[in-house]
C-alpha cells in the first residue's frame, strides 16, 4: 500500500493529538517475513506495521510496541486501544517529531 505521502493522508494515521502527545493508528500485520512499517493504509486511515511475531499471548503486540519505539527513541510507546485487533491506537509520549521527519521515515519502512 506504499504510495504518496500527502500530509493529508498521513494526519489522519493520527488519532488525535494533545499538546505533546500523538495517538497513532496502527493496522498490523503479525506474522510477516519481515519487520517494518510498510507505509499507510488509504482506507483504515493507519501506518501498516509489519511484525514477525504471531499473534498469540501479546507477542505481536511487544513487537510492535518495540518496532515504534525505536522511531521514537526519546519517547514512551504505549498501546492504548486494539489489543486483540489488527487496528490499533499506540500513543507516543512525549511528541516531539515533525511531521515532515515523521513521513519520511513512513517512505523510508
């Protein structure tokens, strides 16, 4: 689902957003041949995350959870809705990215 990044698009992967903190959606993939986020999906409005890890017992939610986290190295990645969904909410805290930064390393997944 690798396409343009308008920043239209890609605001709406934002679930909503408070002063220093983002809310993103996430559409995952669990078992995939490799991790990475693979871009936006244009209909479920969320950064498609791909994970090696099978979803049984968290496993693909750690993973995830760890896969952004290492986007955000100064921030806490939690998971704040979807535990047992493909789509997710994860909240970034503090947000401290812009989102030019942010969509090229969507292109760059």
């Amino acid at each position: 689902m690798k396409g343009s990044y308008s920043s239209e698009r890609t605001q709406r992967v934002f679930a909503w957003t408070d002063a220093s903190v983002a809310h993103l959606r996430i559409w995952a993939h669990p078992g995939s041949a490799v991790e990475k986020l693979d871009g936006v999906d244009p209909f479920r409005n969320a950064v498609i995350v791909r994970v090696k890890e099978r979803a049984a017992d968290g496993r693909a939610n750690e993973a995830i959870l760890r896969l952004v986290s290492e986007l955000f190295p100064e921030s806490v990645v939690t998971l704040e809705s979807g535990g047992r969904s493909r789509l997710k909410v994860l909240s970034v805290s503090p947000w401290t990215d812009d989102l030019g930064s942010f969509i090229s390393r969507l292109g760059a997944g």
